[in-house]
C-alpha cells in the first residue's frame, strides 16, 4: 500500500517555516561611556585631545613682616589621548536580498547592529582601564566582592582628596556578590547605605548615594583569578574631576557601496574615538574573586 509522505510531495511541502520574530543575540549594556569626561574633536584639525591638570603647591609660612616671599611657579601637567579608527562591515548578496523572508528590511538591521557592536567596542575600550587605577581595595582572587570593598572604595577617593560625584561598575559576579550580601544584611543596614534595585538590567540601584552597574566587559586581573570593577568621578557631572577621559573625532557614519562583480551591497560602519586614564587619584579599582 503506498502512503503518500513530504518526501513524495516536495514541492507542496516547505522544509521550515521562519518565524518573523527573529530572536535578539545576547548583548552586554553600555553603562561606562555616559560617566567619562568627552571632548569634542569632530571638525577641529587634531586627532589628540589633552586634558590638562593643575599641580598642586603649597603656601608658605611667613617668619616676620618684612620676610621677602619667593615666587612660586604656576604649573601645568596634562595627559592626552588620540582617537583611533574602529568599524564594522557586512558584505550583502543580491540574491540575501530578492529571496529572503525579510527582503531589503535587512538593512535596517545591520545599521542597528553596528551602532550596538560599535558601542559595545566603545564600553569594552572603558572597562579596560577599570583596574589600572594605583588605589585599589578588595582581596583579590582570594576574596568574594563583600559591602565593607564597597564602602572603602568610596573612602579611599576621599583620602585621595579627590571629591565629585561617584559611580561604581561591577563585574557581572562582583554584581553578583554584592546582591548576595545584600541579601544578608540587616534591614538597618540596606536602609541606610543603600537603595536597591533588584530587576533583570544593569543598573543596580545605589550605594552609600552613588550609582551602581553591573557590565560583562570587565577585565580579568592580572593578578590572578580576579575581576575588575571599579569606584570612579564621574566626568558628565563633575569633569575637572573625573577619572576617565575621552575624545571622539567621528560619530558613527555608515555608507554603502556596490560590489558589481560580486553582486552585492557592501555597508561600512565606522567611528573614531579614543580613551584613557586622566585622573589616577579619581578612581578606585576594585578587585575581587572572579
């Protein structure tokens, strides 16, 4: 008896059907950028921005009235930093474009997506520099992130007497850790010290009045099998603080281009920017079991 399959009517029956909801990949927060202190070199014929700093002096005590004073020398230091070139670009068939299920809305993609990778780049370029700070606290890789590294990462920037408005970004298991002891502390504890938020996003609530973000960028200690968070000023509120500092020279632009020969769309995405350490005193990396 012969039994008629999908084998036997190939072309009435699809092989899949796509669903239109294309599922999203997984993709870390951008939550550094907004706290670093941005010069603006679009337009300006550099390609390095410098951030100049006051040195510090002292006073001096005068002996009697007619001590002569001698003149004390006006200083500068400066740190400076040059935007580099980063980009992204999709090679996009003619045949992609006349058969898939999505047709030529496959563009606004790509443009999505490299504004998300470009700006991901951007973030990964900041959490380097999260753990190069000379101040630090934390037990390294011995010690899980507890509130006692958090609150001394605090003090420390003001035993560094450097003073603004603090942010804190955590490693994704510092965050982790630090959710855990919160958990076990005391209601007089949370309600003084911090505010909570315990949702599936980045943002963390506060700490001792400072923001905290949690981010998968954060870098590996050298030091061993450790995380790097870090206590930093923020430069968006306070920039003759901050620690962080960067320069963007180009937006992101994106530009197509035809490939005839290879019958296909090419589309560049590109930027240039450029980050860096401006205020050592100004952060506190924070170092933990990973």
């Amino acid at each position: 008896m012969a039994t008629t399959t999908s084998t036997t009517l190939t072309e009435l029956v699809n092989s899949e059907v796509v669903s239109e909801a294309v599922l999203s990949y997984a993709l870390d927060s951008v939550v550094i950028a907004p706290f670093v202190n941005m010069m603006d070199l679009r337009g300006k014929a550099s390609n390095t921005g410098a951030f100049p700093k006051w040195v510090l002096d002292t006073a001096t005590d005068i002996t009697n009235e007619t001590t002569d004073l001698s003149s004390e020398t006006l200083e500068t230091t400066e740190i400076t930093i040059s935007a580099a070139e980063v980009g992204v670009r999709r090679d996009i068939s003619d045949t992609v474009l006349e058969s898939s299920v999505i047709g030529a809305s496959i563009f606004d993609f790509v443009v999505k997506d490299a504004a998300n990778l470009l700006a991901v780049s951007l973030d990964d370029d900041l959490a380097a520099l999260l753990g190069a700070f000379s101040t630090t606290v934390g037990g390294g890789d011995d010690v899980d992130l507890n509130l006692a590294n958090m609150a001394g990462a605090m003090a420390r920037l003001r035993k560094n007497k450097m003073r603004g408005a603090p942010v804190y970004i955590l490693d994704d298991h510092q965050a982790e850790d630090l959710q855990a002891a919160q958990l076990a502390a005391t209601a007089t504890t949370i309600g003084s010290f911090m505010n909570i938020e315990a949702n599936n996003t980045d943002y963390l609530g506060t700490f001792m009045g400072a923001p905290v973000y949690s981010s998968g960028l954060c870098d590996t200690s050298d030091t061993g099998n450790a995380v790097d968070g870090a206590c930093f000023i923020r430069g968006d509120t306070d920039p003759m603080s901050s620690a962080i500092g960067m320069v963007l020279a180009r937006d992101i632009r994106v530009e197509q281009d035809r490939d005839v020969s290879l019958r296909s769309t090419i589309v560049v995405s590109t930027a240039r920017w450029g980050v860096g350490e401006i205020s050592d005193l100004s952060g506190v990396s924070i170092i933990t079991d990973a």
